[in-house]
C-alpha cells in the first residue's frame, strides 16, 4: 500500500464516525429535549388574566395553549445537548443542566404562586435579597413539582445509561464548531428575534409574562426580557424637544411656599401598607387600621396611590416616588435601580440637598437590596442607615418593627436638630415589618375575620397592619411636638399578594368596590401630613382622589417649598391624567 493510500485511509478514519451509535445518540438527544419541554412547562402550569387572576392548569394541560411552539422550545434545547454531548464529560454536564433547569423552574414556580410574577434575567441581581426573605415563604410540593422531578429523574437516566459516542478528535472538532454555530445561529436568529417569532405566533403579551411562559416556554419568555436589558427609546423622541417643552414650563410661576421657613420633610415608605377597608366589604371583629382612619384636620390630606407593582418589587415605587419618573415607560418586568441609575439623577433628595438640606436614608434591613448603597447616592441621599447601625431593634416575626424603624428615625431627627438646628433635614424610611409572606404572623391576633374560609396569612398580615396604625401614632406624636415645620409623607409601596384562596376571598369582598377589578388591588393609601395648616396647599384643594407616585413630589412643591419646570410640567399633566404606571392611566 502506498504511503498515499495510507495516508487517505487515516484521513477517512479521522472523519468516520459510527451511523448507528450517532443515530442512536441523536434519538437519546431528542427524547431527552422533549422530555425537558415537559419538564419546564409543567412546572409552570399558570395562566395569567388582566385583572390578576391566576388560573394552575391541570396536568400537562399546558399542551394545548403551548402547541407547536413545543418543537421550537424542543429545538433550543435539543442543540444545547447535542453541543454537550459533543464535548467532553457530557453525563456530568448534562446532569449539571438538567438539575439546574429543575431548580431554576420549582424557583419560578414559587415566585409565580407567591408573587404573581416569573423570574426576570434582572433578578439575579437579587439573589441574596430573595435568600434573606425565603425563610418566610413555604416550601411548595404539589403533582406538579412531583411530575416534574420524576422527569427529570428520567431525563438523568438517559444522560447516563450508555456508552459515549467515540469519535476521532478532528471529527470532534467540526461538529463542536458547526453545533456551537447553530446554537448561536438559532439563540441570536430567533430566540433573541422579537419580529420573527411574531411571524411564528408567539405571544409576549403586555402586563401577562405568566401566561407567556405558558404560551411561549418557560425559557423563551425568559430570554425575550434580555431585550429589555437595553433602554429603549420612544419613537420620535429627541432629547430637544424634551427641553423645549420643559422650557415653556420655566416661564411660569412656581407654586408659593406655604411656610417661610424650609420644612422638615419625612418621607416614609411602608412596607405592604393598604388600607383594604377602603375598597372591600371586609367583615373584620374592629377597626383594623383606627388611628389612620380617624386622623383628620387642617394639617392632612388623604389620597389614594395607584401602583406598578403588586406584593413586591419596593424599588419601582420607590423610583417613581423619588425621580417623578412613572414606570409606564420602562420595559415591562425593568427595575430601573438595578437597569438604569447608573448615573446622577434630578431626584427629590438631589433637589433639596441643593437647597441647604441634609439628606438620609433608612432601611431596617441589610444594605444590599436593590443596589440601593449605589443608586441612593446619585439621587442625592448623603447617608444611608441599615440594620447593623439599629441597637437591638424589637423584631415582629424577623423583621424590625416599625415602632423600632420610627424610634430611629425620631432620633436621628432629634440628634440632628440638636448638632444643625438651622439646617434642614430630608429623612426617607423604608419599612420592613409587613413584608411577605405571612405564614408567620405576630404574636396577638386581635383581628380576626368572619368569612366562610379562613385564610390564616390574610388574619396574620392584617394583625400586622394593626400593629403599624398603632406605630403611625406614635411617628405622628413626635413630629407633632417639632418646633420646626414638618411635613410627612406616609404611603404603602405596594399591596400583598396571595395564594389562590386569598385572592378568592379578596376579589369576593371587592364586589362593591369602587374601582375596577384590575385597579383595585394596585391600590394604597397615601398621606401629607404636616404641623402646620395645609388647608390653602395645592394638594388639598384638588378634587381627585386617586394619584400615581410620579405626582408626588410635584404636587407637595408648595409644602416643600422645592418646584422646577419638569414638576409644573407633572402638574398640568396630572389635571389631564390623574394616575400613570405600567398599568395604564386613569
């Protein structure tokens, strides 16, 4: 034989590969993809409606909303393993993925049932935040999970049994480089391809990223948000047309000061706060919130909030309330503290630090939570106080009471006034006692609930909102004895959100309410409160009674004694539209 021949016949060895034990693997390949559609979808067995209901499937139910969409969720994943069966160690990193799919779609299925919302890409900035609070939530196994896990115990049987493919390392090579293409040509091509896939029917509904999951896949909603991680711009939007309009707002007036002297100005965010017998015929034992019900006079006004967000996500409300910027304009499912405020910002606390204010923020819990130590800075916050400078704060379940958050803010104000007493202070408190979940609850439960089921979390979180009308007194009390002008701003940042009973029972109760069904349960109370008369301010004589929390800032200017052109802008625009956020307008 020639050494030509030889050498011929290595090369077609070096490309040769096994038909049948490749057709074989490829077959493996696609039942172990399939089985994982089966896998992630069944552990999302939601439907998701406009007005917040959320609907658990029956088993595999999932098929007949999904459709053929199965084969493009079953094509992503299909190149994924192939491209790990190429390389080397696929039974580990096979096992690896698929254990880490499972954990990633019991995760969602928790936050779905417990949130009202899927897992974002965004979120994994807060993963040590979401294990801080886990030990409030229950741990859920029901015929979905257990299905699931039984999948993907099979799908890890068909990862290890058998032998390897062998194949010669040049051939190795070429299929690693042509799959890894595929894999890229597919995921930027069309899992990243908004457009193309509408042409396939997928949804990406607004304000239903439950049921989008459900439609589209678990990991195809997914990675549509990654779209989102960019800012985007209206169309027709130009930056000097934004300063046009702005500068036909600085020619006019700003609202006068109703004191001479710069006020104090309190702004207190209160976790989960609502005031539920606003809205809903709730057959209560007493009053759950009586000092907030019966506080009146010259010096307060009361409002309605309506929100972006539902049992979570504090820091979009937050936003809102601090840059006057509503949500409506982000991306939906964006939390523009960890997306966007990478920069300074014209917020409230930047505004009034340019006044002469010393600025401060409170936080009875860790520091880390919506890369808040980073953000507060650009907005103006000077200094940021978290648990570790509280002394042994009293605790309702693990969270600081807010009796212990407002004994500290009292006594960071008096400290300060006793150090600066002619410079005026801007204190901003975010609250931890109410957060969720509330299967746990305070030691007393004097309110109790006469329906016919009994939800325990609801009489739980209810004795909490007990507990924070009596610590509202306490806050109100010391600011009242102030020789300085104060003004207080008290809200909720957002309502609880239940399991399916609890919103059964809500949505029952919310029969005469007087908002709509998709309205009512974004909705909060909200307080101005100052120790000085009010009566003659803006916000007391506007008839509306609901508001969004971009308006805030705006429509306290004469109280604060803080207006700009953007704020008269917001005040005109809230004479057209009282309420703006990603829910819509009012």
């Amino acid at each position: 034989m020639s050494s030509l021949e030889s050498n011929n016949k290595k090369s077609r060895s070096a490309l040769s590969i096994d038909n049948k034990r490749m057709i074989y693997g490829v077959i493996k390949l696609l039942l172990i993809s399939a089985l994982t559609v089966f896998m992630m979808q069944e552990l999302h067995p939601f439907m998701q409606f406009i007005n917040v209901e959320l609907v658990k499937l029956a088993p595999l139910a999932w098929l007949k909303f999904m459709k053929y969409r199965f084969f493009f969720n079953m094509l992503l994943y299909f190149l994924m393993y192939l491209l790990l069966y190429l390389l080397p160690g696929f039974r580990i990193t096979g096992s690896v993925v698929t254990i880490g799919m499972f954990f990633f779609g019991w995760a969602q299925h928790h936050v779905v049932i417990n949130k009202k919302q899927i897992i974002f890409p965004w979120d994994i900035y807060n993963l040590r935040l979401v294990g801080e609070i886990s030990s409030q939530y229950k741990v859920i196994i029901n015929v979905h999970v257990i299905i699931s896990f039984l999948i993907m115990l099979l799908i890890l049987c068909l990862i290890v049994v058998g032998r390897p493919q062998k194949i010669h390392r040049k051939m190795r090579l070429i299929l690693i480089v042509t799959v890894a293409f595929l894999n890229a040509l597919y995921f930027m091509g069309f899992v990243l391809n908004p457009a193309l896939q509408k042409k396939a029917e997928f949804y990406y509904a607004t304000f239903i990223s439950i049921t989008n999951s459900t439609n589209d896949g678990v990991f195809f909603n997914f990675f549509h948000y990654i779209n989102s991680l960019e800012n985007i711009v209206p169309e027709d939007y130009s930056q000097q047309r934004a300063l046009d309009i702005l500068e036909r707002y600085s020619q006019e007036d700003a609202l006068p000061a109703i004191v001479d002297k710069k006020p104090d100005v309190i702004v207190v965010l209160n976790e989960s706060f609502t005031d539920y017998e606003d809205y809903l015929d709730l057959p209560t034992n007493e009053d759950v919130l009586p000092f907030y019900h019966n506080l009146s006079g010259a010096n307060l006004v009361k409002k309605s909030l309506f929100l972006s967000v539902l049992g979570g996500s504090t820091a979009n409300t937050e936003a809102e309330i601090l840059t006057s910027q509503t949500m409506a304009f982000y991306p939906q499912g964006s939390y523009p503290f960890i997306q966007y405020f990478d920069h300074p910002i014209d917020a409230l606390p930047e505004l009034l630090r340019a006044e002469g204010y010393r600025t401060m923020a409170i936080h009875p819990f860790e520091a880390f939570g919506w890369k808040r130590p980073t953000v507060y800075p650009f907005m103006g916050i000077d200094t940021f106080l978290t648990i570790e400078m509280f002394d042994n704060p009293e605790k309702v379940r693990n969270y600081a009471s807010d009796l212990a958050a407002y004994e500290y803010l009292t006594a960071v104000h008096r400290a300060h006034k006793k150090n600066d007493p002619d410079v005026p202070i801007f204190q901003y408190l975010v609250t931890m006692q109410n957060h969720s979940g509330y299967a746990t609850g305070p030691d007393a439960l004097p309110i109790q609930i006469d329906t016919d089921k009994y939800v325990t979390e609801l009489v739980n979180y209810l004795n909490l909102l007990h507990i924070s009308d009596a610590a509202l007194k306490e806050l109100i009390d010391y600011y009242q004895t102030s020789p300085d002008p104060v003004v207080l701003v008290f809200f909720g940042d957002h309502q609880a959100i239940w399991a399916d009973e609890g919103e059964a029972l809500l949505n029952q109760l919310a029969a005469n309410s007087r908002y709509d069904l998709e309205v009512h349960r974004y909705v909060t109370p909200i307080m101005v409160w100052a120790n000085f008369d009010i009566s003659d301010s803006y916000l007391a004589n506007i008839d509306q009674e609901i508001m969004s929390p971009n308006y805030i800032a705006p429509l306290i200017a004469d109280l604060t004694g803080m207006d700009t052109p953007y704020y008269r802008f917001l005040r005109d625009m809230y004479s057209h539209v009282p309420a703006i956020n990603a829910r819509g307008i009012m």
